[in-house]
C-alpha cells in the first residue's frame, strides 16, 4: 500500500524527490514558500521572454539532470555549444581555454604557467582522491602548483566565491569542480530553449499528472514526530499527518524545522554557512566580450565575475538583445548584500561601464537579484560531517545542497542526491500507514 509523504521545499532538490517519490507510487505533497516552485531556478520575465534570475547551464557530464530531463521529453531540445572562458586581470582580458592560452597568461611567469598546466592535468586526471578531504585548497595548490600560482590566481577566485577563509576548504572541492567544468578539451555548455523555467514547468506538469498535489505559498512552520508518522505544520494552519517528510530546503532551514525533533539532533547539530549570491542582469544593444564566463579582478570593480548569456543562447531567443550578468558571491549578512536594490543597481551599472566602455550606450534595461543561501562553506573533513539522507529512520529525509559535496553544488548534484534519498527511502520497512489529519491541508 502506497504511503503519504510531505516533500518540504519547491526548488529542484524538492521537484526531483517529489518526481521520484511519484514515480515508486508514494502520494505526494508538495510544500513551496514562494507562489511558484523554481527556487534558484526561478525567472523573471521581460519583453514577453523568461530569463533566469540567476545563471544556469547544462554540462554533458551532467548525468542526474539529463536522466531526469530525458524522462520529461527535454533532453532532445538541448542545444549544446561550445563557449569560451576569459579571465580579466589588470582590465586585460585572457581567453583561458586550453594549454595554449595558458601558455599566454602574462599575469604568471612561464615557470608558474607550465606548473599550472601540470597542476589542471593533475586535478583533471586524478584529483578526486579522498584525501583531499583532510587538506586544504591553499596547502594543495601550494605544493603542486606553487605560492605564486595560488597568491596571483586563485586566491582571489575562491575568496570571491567563498569569502576570506576559502583557503581553508577542502582541495577535494576544488579538484571536484574541475574535473566536472573541466573534463572536456573544450567550455562545452547546453541550455534548454525557455530555460529552466522550461525545466521547472515540464517538471511540474509531471507532477500534476501523477497526482502530485503542490500547495504553493505554503511556508512550513515545524516538524513533529506524532502518532506514528510526521506532522507537518504550515505558517498559520493546523498540521497535516503525513507518513514520512522530505525536506529539500535550505540546510539551515531544515535545522530550524527539526529543532524540537530529538532523533534528528545529529544533523541538526552540524554548523554549516553559506554564501549569498547577487547579481545584475542587464539588457544590451552589443556583446562584451566573446566569453560566457568572466571571473574580474584586481580591475577596480566590485563585481566579481561576468556572465554573458548570449555567447550560449543565441541572440534570436532574446528579441535581438545581448544578456549579462555582473555577479558577486557575497555573505547574506554582509554590507553588500544588505544594500537597497536601488543602491546595488548603481554600483553593478558604474563596473559596466567602467570595464567596458563600449557599454556606455548599451544599456537598455537592468535588473537586480539576490539569494541568501547558494554555496556552502565547507569545513576541512566534511566528508565524515555530510548529514545523511535519512535523518530520522524511516521517517524524516533530507535532500539539500549541505549533501552535494564533494560534488559541484549544481542542479545535477542536487538531482543525484535526490536520487540517494529515493533509494533510501524505497529501501526502509514500510511504515503503519497513518490517518492524516485534514485540518491543514487534505489528502494527497
């Protein structure tokens, strides 16, 4: 007999385990915060066209997410293209492709060159090992690459994205995230036309049709273990009773919703921070550069990357327009986080236009956007720290981006952690299949 389970979270961790909880037969609810599911997949829309608030593109290593794509009728619409990575320094843009424009990176002298070469063959062939855990990025890069390698490139790059203790992550992240952006001899990215708001829908409309019910502006206040299943308490309604839960929201929101859960105290225990994201997206009549991705810096901007759409999604899906997006990784209760929108805005347009002046009468739109919890921080060993994806036996799941590492936090990590929690779940014993309670929600 099929069971009822609560899937806590409307991004894609959530729409991949509800799909697949789907799929095993379980009825499922679906809980979203916002008025729609998407999370850091959601869109805006301007001039009629859907655009991603955040960036996004597909890899061809990205098995999980393809799998699932595939299984919706997406994966033959996926136009894959071969786009190129810059890196600017000094207000110099490097193209940075291949061991021939490594070769030509002046910031390095060709002694730091050659021993860069080595070191991405190094990570690309045979980085994952698991000691990696135990040893810092800095230390690592140090010794293979050497302190002038680490101090004049990647430095800035991890403190941009990590913030000012990201030499002491795990080197296992780094040498994960290069043998997946890494493992071909070319920057080969895929984009679905409609984006992810095309992903998201498709999913969705899955959903519906295997009798997924999704109650959206449905913030859930607590979890509770009662009367032999999980009660699931929304903002301002009585709880629902459910079977078992799936929370695929925020780590730090899933340690808030089991606080008063003492089985769940393990992973709720565990000290984990994130890093924000906020980023620019403008409209313009010209292209910037011929890159997709920028990393910017010691250029005098506060921006710390560029992202230029258009070098991946061709100029006809965007009404002739080039998209970028000016980004920085930033934490949520920093100073440049907490900036008005009108504030960010003004900053975001001054670094266009002072990198590339051709920008100056360009511009025909921009847009501001920011996230609270995007990358985590990772502590050194966190492969003995990663929560489980059954924090309480049989009864409560976690699928969130505090599990993804040693892999890329990206959507096809997501999905695949997704994945685990399906077979965990599809492997406990069966539970006594409780009365849900109908003073919040009704039945599934």
């Amino acid at each position: 007999m099929s069971t009822r389970a609560a899937v806590i979270g409307g991004g894609i961790s959530g729409l991949a385990s509800a799909l697949l909880l789907a799929r095993q037969g379980e009825r499922v609810v679906l809980y979203e915060t916002d008025a729609a599911p998407g999370g850091l997949g959601s869109t805006f829309v301007y001039d009629g066209r859907s655009y991603e608030k955040f960036y996004h593109c597909l890899l061809p290593g990205d098995g999980a997410l393809l799998q699932l794509l595939n299984s919706i009728g997406l994966e033959k619409s996926i136009d894959w293209r071969d786009v190129g990575m810059g890196f600017m320094e000094n207000r110099r843009i490097y193209p940075m492709n291949g061991p021939a424009d490594i070769l030509r990176f002046a910031p390095l002298s060709m002694i730091e060159r050659l021993r860069l070469g080595l070191f991405g063959l190094r990570a690309r062939r045979g980085g994952a090992e698991s000691e990696l855990d135990a040893i810092s990025v800095r230390d690592w890069i140090c010794t293979l690459a050497g302190a002038g390698v680490y101090n004049k490139l990647f430095k800035t790059l991890l403190e941009a994205k990590l913030g000012e203790g990201a030499g002491g992550i795990p080197a296992l992240w780094l040498s994960s995230r290069i043998q997946r952006e890494k493992s071909n001899n070319t920057e080969r990215k895929g984009y679905i036309p409609g984006g992810y708001r095309a992903i998201v829908a498709a999913v969705v409309a899955e959903l519906e049709r295997l009798g997924v019910k999704i109650r959206a502006q449905s913030p859930v206040e607590s979890l509770s273990l009662e009367g032999g299943g999980v009660a699931v308490t929304p903002r301002g309604e009585a709880g629902e009773l459910y079977d078992r839960a799936v929370v695929a929201a925020p780590f730090i929101e899933f340690q808030r919703l089991v606080a008063g859960i003492p089985e769940a105290r393990a992973a709720a225990s565990l000290k984990l921070d994130y890093q924000g994201v906020v980023n620019s997206v403008f409209f313009l009549k010209k292209q910037l550069t011929p890159h997709y991705w920028l990393p910017i810096v010691n250029s005098g901007a506060g921006a710390q990357g560029l992202v230029e759409l258009t070098n991946l999604v061709p100029t006809s899906a965007t009404g002739g327009l080039h998209v970028a997006y000016l980004l920085n990784y930033t934490h949520r209760n920093g100073a440049f986080y907490n900036k008005s929108e009108s504030e960010l805005a003004e900053s975001y347009r001054k670094d266009l236009v002072s990198l590339f002046a051709e920008a100056e009468g360009a511009i025909v739109d921009q847009f501001v956007f920011k996230a609270p919890f995007v990358e985590p921080i990772w502590p050194l060993g966190y492969s003995k720290l990663r929560p489980p994806v059954e924090a309480v036996a049989g009864k409560i799941y976690l699928v969130t981006t505090a599990q993804v590492y040693p892999r890329v936090n990206a959507w096809n990590s997501c999905c695949e952690v997704a994945g685990e929690m399906a077979g965990a779940y599809a492997r406990a014993p069966r539970p006594a299949v409780v009365a849900s309670r109908r003073q919040g929600g009704g039945e599934a």
